[in-house]
C-alpha cells in the first residue's frame, strides 16, 4: 500500500479526531451523533497512521512528497 496522504492531512484529521473526542467526553454531541462522529473520528485516525486514504486513490490525489525527489 502506497503513502498517499501527506503530514498536513494527517494533522488536520487528527485534529478533527481529537475535537470530536473533546466533544463526547463533555456531552455536547448526543448519542446518535457521538456514534457517527466516534466512528468517522476512528477512521481519520486509522488513516492517517498507515499515511493511505482509500477514497483518494480512486480520484488519483496524493498529498504525500517523497524526500528523495
């Protein structure tokens, strides 16, 4: 699996990750939205420590620089 998503991507999603968490942990969103939020908050999270985005392969974007280019 090739690296397609780059340091900055990784940033921001952790950081949605990361809000959508303060969110549950203080009772702002309910149930329903703590569940879909919880788990759109796993998956930016899964995503960003393998740096691979399955949606942006099929749409050919990759954010990733390689160092040796």
């Amino acid at each position: 699996m090739k690296k397609n998503m780059g340091t900055t991507d990784k940033v921001i999603r952790i950081g949605i990750a990361v809000v959508i968490a303060v969110l549950y942990f203080t009772n702002v969103i309910s149930v329903t939205w703590a569940i879909l939020l919880g788990i759109l908050a796993l998956v930016f999270l899964l995503t960003s420590f393998f740096s691979f985005c399955p949606l942006y392969f099929p749409f050919g974007i990759n954010t990733f620089k390689n160092k040796k280019q």
